[in-house]
C-alpha cells in the first residue's frame, strides 16, 4: 500500500481513538488552534485524510500531540516501536 495512504488510515484511526470525525473541517479547527505557524487550509488538511499528502514534520509533530500518539508511530505505524527495539537489543 502506498505510504500516504497508510498515513491517512493512521490518521483517521488516531482521530477516531480521541473521540473526533475524521473530517477535514474537525482536524483542520484543532490542528490551527495548536499549530504556532502560519495556518493551514482545508484543502491540506484534506489531502492529508485523502492520503494524498503527508504534512512536514513540525506539522506532524503537532498532530500526534493533539492526537496523542507518538509522532513516529503517526507516521510509519506500529511497527517502528518494534523495529527500533530490536535496533537498541543489538546495541
């Protein structure tokens, strides 16, 4: 699957788990009240839940604040916890 549908999946899931729609217009008020850059549109907002795009780390990491979840887990999944586990285990 491609990545920035996974993404939006994780996205949408994430939303879901915080008692939110997953809607643009839901994601796009929370994310510009927390975001202390310039605002983003609904058009980006919508790409992002489309799977169309994935937003630029300082907007991710805002994301998974407002969300909790962990930025890295937001954008690759899960499965990165696991990676970097066995990564320090060979350390």
């Amino acid at each position: 699957m491609d990545q920035k549908l996974e993404f939006a999946e994780r996205l949408q899931a994430a939303m879901r788990a915080a008692g939110l729609e997953p809607r643009p217009a839901v994601l796009l008020n929370l994310f510009n009240a927390n975001y202390w850059g310039r605002s983003v549109t609904f058009q980006a907002v919508s790409r992002w839940l489309r799977g169309e795009s994935i937003p630029a780390q300082d907007k991710l990491i805002v994301l998974a604040q407002v969300l909790k979840v962990e930025p890295e887990v937001l954008r690759f999944g899960g499965t990165v916890r696991k990676s970097v586990r066995e990564h320090h285990q060979r350390w």
